[in-house]
C-alpha cells in the first residue's frame, strides 16, 4: 500500500486555528492519491464533474456525479482514509474547508 498523505488538496490556501482550505484540481484519470482526513470537512465543488471515492483498502465506489456550487459534507469520527479519482472528461475542482 501506498504512504497515505496529511494534505487533503493540491494546495493549502488558508490556516489559522479554526480551519484549513484547500483548493483540489485533479485532471481527467487523475487521483487524489491516498490521504487522510482527521476533522469535519466539507467542499464546494467548482465546474462540475465526476469523482470515483476509493476507501481505505482500496475498494472503488460508484461514481458520484457533481454540479457545481454542490456542497458536500463530511463527518470524522477518528480518521478518515480514502481517495478519489476524476472521473470526468474535464478538469475537477473543488474547495475544501476541514474545520478544526
């Protein structure tokens, strides 16, 4: 199995101690890799698109088609281990917030 990563975007926008923001692109085939989510989170999905949810032990999911402005939320019992892949024929963004 592959390392599994704290950084849950392609690039950390915003921290303080109340939240983190992470801005998401993933090109079409691309994963996010596996990475782990400690906290609530949600994300606002821009553009639209398809992403595939892959969990812990590497079961793919039914990919989950997605509008944009959709906002999506997420409760973190523990941890959260998983990964996505665009499943789209065009570029996938999205804004992550994970709360504190």
């Amino acid at each position: 199995m592959s390392d599994i990563s704290e950084d849950v975007g392609s690039k950390l926008l915003f921290e303080n101690g109340r939240v983190r923001v992470w801005d998401l692109t993933l090109a079409p085939g691309e994963s996010t890799g596996r990475h782990r989510h400690k906290e609530d989170y949600l994300y606002v999905v821009i553009g639209g698109g398809s992403l595939q949810p892959v969990d812990a032990d590497g079961l793919k999911g039914k990919s989950r088609p997605m509008a944009d402005g959709d906002v999506r939320w997420r409760d973190v019992e523990d941890e959260d281990i998983h990964e996505a892949i665009n499943t789209g024929s065009e570029p996938w963004r999205n804004i992550i917030v994970e709360l504190k």
